[in-house]
C-alpha cells in the first residue's frame, strides 16, 4: 500500500490535532489532551492517516523545541534561582523513588536484570512540554509552583542523564564511570555557563538582539539563538528541548522581550500542535487487547504516577503542602526521554515489543491524565494564596 503523501499527513495531524483542541476546550479541559488524542486518530494505528516517519518527525520536534523556548522567555532566571533548592529536593526524590518503584515492577514481570534497570530508568525524567504548556495556558508559569516544576524538571533531565549513562554501561557490561563524569559535568557546565553569560551579557546590552543589520526585530537572532543551543543540548547528550528553554531564558532578558513574544506565538501556535499529534500517533490501541498487557500498562502506570508524585511531594514540602501538591502532580507527566530509552533497551535486547509497548502507552496516558488534574489544583491553591 503506498504511503499518503508527507504534506497530506502533515495536514491530516494538523488539522486532527487542532479538532480535538477545539472540541476539549469546548467542554473546559486541556486542549493538549485533544492534540494528542487527534494524533491517536489519524495515526498508524486507527486511520493511517499520518505516519511516523522522518520528515514527520521534524515538525514534532521543531514543535516541542519553540515550545520550551516560549516557556523559557517567559521565565526568569532569577525566579528560578530562588526555587533552586526545593526544585533540587524535589528532582532528586522524584528521580530515585521512581527509579526503585520500577526496579520492583521489573521483577514482578519477570524481565531480566538489564530489562529492569532499562525500566527503572524509564520512570525517572518529566516531560516539562506537558506541565509547562498548562502552566502557560493557566498563567501559572511565573508562580512558586510554577517556577519550581520547571527548575526540578530541568535538574531531573541532567539527573536522568546520568541514570541513562550508567543502565546503557551496565546492559552492555561494563560501566565507564569516568566518561559518566564528563558527561554529567559538561552537561551542569553547558548549563550553568550559558545562563551566567547570556543572561549577563543581555542585561548590559538589552538591545542586542537588533544590532545584527539582518535583524529589524529581535526573531531571527532569537531563533538561531534558540536551534544552535538546542543542538548544543543534543550534542552533550542532554534533550534538545533543555537547550531550547535555556536559550528562551536568556533571550528573555533582552528588552526585546515583549517584541519577540509577539513574533514567536504565531509559529509555536502553528507547530507545537504536531508534537502532540506525534506523541498520539505512537499509541497503538490494539496492541493491549490481552488482559496480560493491560495488566502490565495499568501496573507501570500505577507505579510510575504514585513514585514521582510521591517523590516530588516529599522533595517539595518544605514549601508547604498545598503548593507541594501541585508541584508533584505537575511533575507526573512523562515525555519523550523515556521514550528513548524504551528504544535504547529494545534495541539492547532488553525489552520484548510488548514490553515497548507498555512503556510508550505510559508515557502517554500520564500525559493525557496529569493536566486534566493540574488545572483544578492550580486553581485551588491559587485561592489559598499557597502557589
């Protein structure tokens, strides 16, 4: 059967995507949930509409890369420094109680020790598109809350990295703990050096985002900005979208912020809805017909939604219960991390299909079911003045 033409399939995803936007916010519910249920639709699995293949692929991730850089503009490096050291309890407890809770699960459904610690591993990081695009949606990114879930969501993605480093060295028998190190530090130094010197350099010359004489307005800079760190994030071995927030907060303190927000959205708006529609059309309904699969998504589901939550909350409290609430729900969500790594330990022999299956379908369903949840929380602790 030939394949539907790419810009058809781009269109069909699009205009999915965008439908089920529509239709969520018409019934009060979070209009990503209806992007990706739309990718569901018209993916592989249901009408074959779109495909994951490459150059469908890009959209999504040049999608889930303008996305982080918005958040990133929105956000200020300040605010999240005065966060650090909750965002740091909560990325740590919320990285290491996931990671034994899938130890646990592993042995229960009897997959080998690289097939454990592969599973482990696929529990550990968030997806801070998910979280962060409610947030924005609530106007909460600038709240205690709001602020920690991004710095914790940052911190557990170079946490993971780490645990990716050393699950991979331990599949394939031997662990390079010094060439761990050095991933581990480039990744801090990457971070901490470019926010330092950016956001420095742009708080001494604000206007420098114009200066360029190809550059009447500050999107063209903002946008080589943002792809060669995204890259550079990429290249360290951290996600790309770490890199895109990165260059979103640096820009952010141009004083051409407001301009380039206003150039930004349309483009975000016109891409970020196939990166949900991607994530959707990952999912395979049909693939957990029999009760032993469903048995195994509802109890990898279980573990992974309870051990983050309870990770973060505990990692959080410090900041009191209601905004530690809503910071540990907000860090449920997983992303396309683990996804990786359910790719990396298919390949490695770890994981069986089914298995894979099982990890995708997670990360999906806890997608689909933290924001319905963080919206009325957010609220809640909104009118306790406890965000």
């Amino acid at each position: 059967m030939e394949h539907p033409p790419v810009l058809f399939q781009l269109f069909a995803v699009l205009l999915a995507a965008k439908l089920g936007d529509e239709l969520f916010k018409r019934i009060g519910q979070p209009a990503l949930v209806g992007e990706i249920l739309g990718g569901v639709v018209v993916g592989p699995a249901l009408l074959g509409w779109y495909e994951l293949r490459p150059e469908t692929e890009l959209f999504a991730q040049i999608g889930a890369v303008l996305l982080l850089f918005e958040v990133g503009v929105h956000t200020r490096v300040g605010d999240i420094v005065r966060v650090g050291p909750t965002a740091l309890l909560a990325a740590v407890f919320g990285v290491v109680i996931p990671f034994i809770g899938g130890l646990l699960l592993g042995g229960a459904f009897g997959l080998p020790t690289d097939g454990r610690l592969f599973l482990a591993a696929s529990l550990t990081a968030t997806s801070v598109a998910v979280s962060s695009s409610v947030l924005a949606s609530l106007d909460a990114l600038r709240s205690i809350a709001g602020r920690t879930i991004l710095a914790a969501a940052v911190t557990d993605d170079v946490l993971g990295l780490l645990v990716v480093g050393v699950v991979a060295g331990l599949a394939a028998g031997e662990v390079d703990l010094q060439h761990i190190g050095l991933v581990l530090l480039l990744a801090v130094a990457f971070i901490v050096i470019v926010v330092v010197t950016g956001t420095g350099i742009l708080r001494r010359q604000r206007s420098l985002l114009t200066v360029p004489r190809f550059a009447e307005t500050p999107f063209l800079p903002g946008m080589i900005i943002m792809l060669g760190l995204a890259a550079l994030a990429a290249q360290i071995g951290l996600a790309a979208i770490i890199g895109a927030f990165i260059a979103g907060t640096v820009v952010g303190e141009s004083a051409e912020r407001e301009a380039l927000e206003v150039e930004t959205a349309p483009v975000g708006a016109f891409f970020t809805p196939f990166f949900f529609g991607f994530i959707g059309a990952q999912v395979d309904p049909f693939a957990f017909a029999s009760p032993t699969a469903l048995l195994m998504v509802g109890s990898l589901l279980l573990v992974a939604v309870a051990t983050k939550f309870a990770g973060v909350f505990l990692g959080a409290l410090r900041g009191g219960w209601r905004r530690a609430l809503v910071i540990g729900w907000g860090m449920v969500p997983r992303g396309e991390v683990e996804i990786v790594i359910a790719g990396l330990a298919l390949a490695a022999g770890a994981f069986d299909h089914e298995t894979y299956a099982v990890v995708v379908a997670m990360v999906v369903l806890t997608m689909l079911m933290a924001p319905p949840l963080l919206r009325p929380l957010v609220r809640w602790a909104e009118s306790s003045s406890d965000l």
